[in-house]
C-alpha cells in the first residue's frame, strides 16, 4: 500500500495524467503505451528511431483518441534526457508518469563479451534511468503528484550466468526502485518495479537467445499482459509486481535455495536447445494475445 502526505495542489484525475514512456516503440514499451492511452492518458513516446515512434503515435491516436507524442533520442547519449526535455518544452507538456522501462542485454560469458556492450547496457539500463528520474522526480514534487514505473526483471532477484551484466543492471534497478519508493512514502509520488520474466519481445533476438530454454521451453509471457499487469501496479501505487505465476514462484524459490542453484538453475535456462525442440518464434505469443483482444472486442 502506498503512502501519501497531505498535499495542498489538487491532484489531477488519474486518466489526465501523461506518460512517458522509454523504448516505445516495441515489445513491453509499445503495449504500456497503448494501455496508458486505453485508459485516457496522452502519451509521450521515447526511443532511437522516429519514423517507428511516428508511425506508432498516430495508430495510438487512431485508436485512442488521446494525444501521443513522439521524441526519438538514444538514451545512452549523455544529452539524450536534456533534449527529451526541450521537446517537451516545446510540445508543452510535461508527464505526470515517468515509465522507465527501454532496456537491452547480451548473452554469453562475461569475458567473451566486449567491453563496449558492458558500457552500453549499464548506460541504457541503469544511467538513463537515473539521469531520467534525476531529471522528472523533482517537476513530480513540485506538482504535487506523480508515478513512477520501472522495468525491472526477475533477473533483479538472483543471479544469472551467461546474462551476468543483464541480471546485475536489473539487480541495481530492483534495489534502487524499493529504496526511492520508500524515500517517497510520505510525498505524492509512488514508485513501482515491474518485474517480468521471458517476455515475447525483441529483447530476445537482440540478445542472441531465441534458441535458449528461456524462450522456447520457460512459460514465457506476452507483452500485453505483462504492460497490463504494469499499468494495474503503477496506477494501484504497488511498490513491486511479478506478473505471471511461475515468475511468483521462481522468486519465492530465492528464500530457500542457495544462490549457488540459483545461477545454476538459470544457466541451463540460458543454455542453448536442439533445433528439433525449438517451436517458438519471437512474436508468436505477442500475436496470439493480439489476436485473443480482437475475438474479445468482438463479442463484447
């Protein structure tokens, strides 16, 4: 449950409020974009390419009637958080929501990675979040309300050989998000981790892991209901949410296991399958859900 102070501004209603939300333009980011604009928000759309963002901003207005801005900047660029914040200036219109949730990671041994893949996936997936909220926490204060939801992982909760650094990036957004949120208990702005587990997303191409057991024999979860779970936790003021039962259930398991079958445990997930046992493609599950939304609106 979060905690509020009393506060002399008048809060907005809820739906009124603007979302932020970094890597936008696909996977977990795209959907928590549509499902802030389904219920009413206007949106702000962060990633690399602008004619992606474009694209999506005018299906969102399309299908939601809701403004939906797009500002394309790679957020490992140092000025990357100041030149979001000049269009914004310009657009005028400042979030009400900060969703941190662009994200990247790389699978294989520590020492055969390049060091300039390290440097790029603790850039995008911790310092762009801390620059970002360094930047947003204080314009939430000083309105007088405010959320914050950041992506984190389940990979936050152990470690995880293979995705040594991923599971590291995401141990600190974990640890920072609980800290901030109770450094905020007693303000106007909550803080909320969303901790998915494999998620049908671009994220595994990008990492090189379509063949692992991760994706192709682990429950692995579609964006739309991992961006429903996060819009429900961040709009709830939760401070940490693990969507789907088996993600429960794997970090319950982090009480009694030793750390040491932990990272076992995740290295054979990481580990590589027999082509004959690969029955997955990256976009199956996200296609199934999308398909499963469409019978829905249907019959409703």
């Amino acid at each position: 449950m979060k905690q509020k102070s009393p506060s002399t501004k008048a809060s907005p209603e809820p739906s009124s409020e603007a979302a932020l939300i970094t890597g936008a333009s696909s996977g977990i980011g795209l959907h928590l974009a549509r499902e802030f604009a389904r219920h009413g928000h206007p949106v702000i759309l962060v990633a690399p390419v602008q004619a992606e963002l474009e694209d999506l901003a005018a299906r969102i207005r399309a299908d939601f009637e809701v403004p939906a801005h797009a500002i394309a900047v790679d957020l490992r660029e140092e000025d990357a958080v100041e030149n979001i914040y000049a269009k914004l200036t310009e657009i005028g219109l400042l979030p009400g929501i900060l969703v941190n949730n662009a994200g990247l990671g790389r699978r294989g041994r520590f020492w055969e990675i390049p060091l300039v893949e390290d440097i790029s996936m603790i850039r995008l997936n911790i310092e762009a979040v801390i620059r970002l909220t360094k930047r947003t926490l204080p314009v939430l204060l000083e309105r007088g309300h405010g959320r914050i939801l950041n992506t984190a992982s389940i990979a936050g909760f152990e470690p995880g050989p293979l995705l040594a650094v991923y599971h590291a990036t995401k141990a600190f957004v974990l640890s920072w998000s609980e800290s901030l949120a109770t450094e905020l208990a007693d303000s106007p702005v909550s803080v909320t981790a969303l901790c998915p587990g494999p998620v049908d997303t671009d994220f595994f191409p990008k990492a090189d892991m379509i063949d692992t057991h991760a994706f192709q024999q682990a429950q692995v979860l579609s964006p739309q209901e991992v961006a429903e779970a996060g819009y429900k936790a961040v709009m709830e003021g939760e401070r940490v949410v693990v969507p789907g039962a088996a993600n429960k259930a794997m970090v319950f398991s982090r009480r009694v296991l030793p750390e040491a079958a932990q990272a076992k445990i995740n290295e054979k997930l990481y580990g590589g399958t027999e082509p004959e046992a690969r029955k997955r493609e990256r976009g199956d599950i996200e296609a199934e859900a999308a398909r499963s939304q469409e019978e829905q609106k249907t019959r409703g």
